[in-house]
C-alpha cells in the first residue's frame, strides 16, 4: 500500500479567499444550520457500521453535539440530520456554474491529478497499465457537473457514465458530456451499487452525505473481485479542531450543515474491511493550514491596521505549502483520497 502526501495549494486559494470575503453570512447561515441540526432528534445508530449510538458526547462543535463512534471511530453529529427537510439543490448553491477558463482550471487543478493519482497507483500497485484502466467501465457516484468524468473522457476512456440526485448539477454535466452519460437518481447509492455494472467506481466527496454507509458497504461486498474503487472524504483534522477552538470565522470542514458525519482513518478501515475492499493507495493532504490564516485574518482585524495585517498574512502565506506538508505528514489534514480493490 502507497501512501502519497501533499497537493499543491494553489488551487485552493480562490475558495478561500471568497470565504474570507462572506465570512460573516457564511458564519450566520452555518448558526442557523446549527439550531436546525440541534432541534431534530438524537441519532439511534452509527451511519457507518450501524452500532448503537453512544448515550454521551465526545464534543461539541460550533453549538452541535458530536460523538466519535466507539465500533468503528467514524464522527458523527448526535442529532440526526435526516429528519430535516433535504434541499436537492443545495450543492448547485455551494458550487455556481463555472465558465471558460475557470472551469477548465478546475477540471485541470482538482479532477486531473484525482484521475492521474488513480491511474499511477493502479499501474505502481496494481501492474495495470494506462490502457488497460482507460478500458474499463467507470461509474461516478455523485459526479457533480461531471468534471471528472470529463477528464476521463478527455484521456482517452470511452465507458464512462455517473449518477447524480442534484437535477442542477446534472444538466450541467448533461450539456457538456451528453445525455447519455448521466442519470439522475434520487435513490439509495446502496441500489445504484447493486444494479449498475462497474470496473472502477468512483466517489469524490460523496460518501459523509450518505446517511446510511453500512448499507453501501454491504452492497460494494457484492461486487465482483478485482473492482476498484476510488473516493475522497473529509476528515477529523487540524481544520476541525481550529473551527472547534475559534469561532469568528466561517467553519468549512464542519459546518453542522452540508457536513454532519466526518471520517477517520479508523472508520474509513472499517468501512473498506466490511465492503471487502483492500485498500491499494492514499492521498494524504489538506488546506488546514489555509484555514488557520483565515483564522488570523479574521481576529486580527480590528486591532491590526490593514497594511500590518495584510503584511502578517502575506509572511504566513509564503509558508503554507511547508507547514501544510508537515500537517499532511502527521495524517493531520482534512481529506484523504483512498484507492481500493475488492478481494
Ligand atoms: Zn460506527
């Protein structure tokens, strides 16, 4: 098993910086989004593995109760996010239509180097080879506007295809890739698992909005072996925890909203060891410490004049990729892309 660290930051930049810019109607939505969460009753099992929820909390972030599962260690909020009404077009909200080169910067930035990690760690892992991988069938659960999907198609794959339940998000991918390439689909991931026929299946930040994990684990037990699957999840990290210690600025890995559930290196083994998959490859990297100079930028403001502040953020940020890299290193950072094969 190849563990990669460490991904360049650049890409990261703009996101952030508009979160610096909306921080105050970011933080008064995400409050909102807390009472919410805090007004639905308490969670009776662990999404993942299904456990019994534990009576006591482990902590409490930003006004939410959170506790770490004692079977399988994955974090999951005590209230139960899945009595609160669902908005299907919530993550067409959080991600407006992107044109021209901004789209093409982030098909290049953000979904190229996903499929050239995958397609480097099966050839180093596994001895497939490119041609052999741009081969197979791939399926994208949760393909968004089809990003990837379009840097596969631009590399050479000819079976490509995703499912997506946001009828936003999937017109857009339908207006650029064709229509035969997604469907819409507002049913369990279990069930699309089940019934679509798959060599790669792929899953980019998809899995810590499913509510029910344990049933997705069962249904990826029933694929054939030797069927990789390839996904991103966000993590309990230095991110978390900076959002649990400092509560003025806008909490973006844990924001008791769009993420009510987090992964830990724990849950993410339970989770591939109850599926059956074995996992080939990680990706360890993160914007923690981005997070943390939004963190200064926002309490310094007030008490530093604008050109001292600025000065003490531009210092900081010429530092970000190394101290990222030592976050990264320590398994420390907020996501982790994990390739697997089924046995
Ligand atoms: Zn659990």
């Amino acid at each position: 098993m190849k563990t990669y660290y460490s991904k360049s930051l650049s890409a990261t930049f703009g996101r952030q910086a508009s979160f610096l810019a909306k921080n105050d109607e970011l933080v008064a939505r995400a409050a909102q989004a807390t009472a919410a969460l805090c007004a639905m009753p308490a969670r009776t099992h662990c999404p993942l593995c299904a456990g019994t929820a534990p009576q006591a909390q482990d902590f409490v972030h930003r006004g939410a109760a959170y506790f770490r599962c004692p079977r399988c260690g994955h974090i999951v909020s005590c209230n139960d996010p899945s009595f609160l009404e669902q908005d299907e077009e919530q993550f067409a909200k959080v991600y407006p239509a992107l044109r021209g080169e901004e789209r093409e910067a982030r098909r290049l930035n953000v979904y190229q180097p996903k499929l050239d990690w995958v397609l480097e760690s099966c050839r180093r892992e596994l001895g497939r080879d490119r041609q052999h991988m741009l081969a197979c069938q791939w399926l994208e659960i949760g393909c968004g506007e089809g990003f990837f999907l379009e840097a596969l198609q631009r590399s050479g794959a000819e079976h490509v295809s995703g499912v997506e339940a946001d009828t936003i998000m999937a017109g857009r991918c339908a207006g650029l890739l064709g229509a035969d390439c997604v469907d819409i689909s507002h049913r369990p991931l279990a069930c699309e698992i089940r019934e679509r026929r798959f060599d790669v299946l792929a899953a980019w930040y998809v899995l810590e909005h499913v509510p029910d994990l344990h049933s997705v684990a069962q249904a990826l037990a029933s694929v054939p072996a030797g069927t990789l699957f390839c996904f991103a999840v966000p993590m309990f990290s230095l991110s978390v925890v900076l959002e649990s210690a400092c509560h003025g600025h806008f909490a973006r890995t844990l924001d008791n909203d769009i993420h009510t559930q987090l992964f830990t290196d724990d849950s993410i083994d339970y989770f591939l060891h109850s599926a059956g998959f074995e996992k080939v490859s990680h990706w360890v990297f993160g914007q923690d410490v981005i997070d943390l100079g939004r963190i200064i930028r926002n309490g310094i403001a007030g008490s530093y004049s604008e050109d001292m502040a600025a000065g003490v953020c531009s210092m900081l940020s010429e530092a970000y990729e190394e101290l990222q890299g030592v976050v990264d290193r320590h398994l420390m950072s907020d996501s982790r892309h994990v390739l697997a094969v089924k046995r």
